[in-house]
C-alpha cells in the first residue's frame, strides 16, 4: 500500500485516513498492484461539523492499464465514497 499524498485527508478516530482505508481495500483488487488514492472534498461551512462530502477521487495503480482492473478500482472508490462515475479518475502508475 503507498501512502496517499495529499494534505487534506479526513483523519477517523482511529488515527487512519480516508485515504489510507481506501488504498487498503483498493490494493487487494486482484491485479491491481501499488495503489494511491487522493480524495478532495467540499469545504464545509460549519466549522463544528466532523464529516466531509467526497467531491472527487484520483486513483493510480498499478494495473490500471487493463481496463477490467480500471472498470473495478473506479466501481470500488464510487461505491465507498458515493460518487457518481464522472467524479472518479483512475491511472496507470508511472514506472
């Protein structure tokens, strides 16, 4: 699993990012390989409010590059973020 590289992640109680439980799920896609993921999310106007709406998601892995693979990792990240297809992109790895 690679670390996301984003400072915006949503920190749970349990100290894990979103980010962090989502390129776990992600990575034991067979095929999938080395996952990242980056989420950004909508700015919350109550400063009181702990929960933050996905507003998109950028996935590169490893076996991006084999469209069932792509198909699965987005299906994956629209289901546990509840995102609409057009709101999640995912890549090939560089290297």
């Amino acid at each position: 699993m690679t670390m996301p590289q984003t400072g915006r992640s949503s920190v749970k109680k349990s100290g894990i990012s979103e980010e962090e439980r989502l390129c776990s799920v992600l990575s034991d896609i067979k095929g999938a390989g080395k996952v990242s993921v980056m989420i950004t999310y909508y700015e919350s106007e109550r400063s009181k409010e702990d929960t933050k709406k996905a507003k998109g998601a950028v996935v590169t892995a490893d076996g991006a590059d084999n469209p069932n693979i792509k198909n699965a990792l987005s299906e994956a990240v629209q289901a546990a973020l509840d995102l609409p297809p057009h709101k999640v992109r995912v890549y090939k790895k560089s290297g």
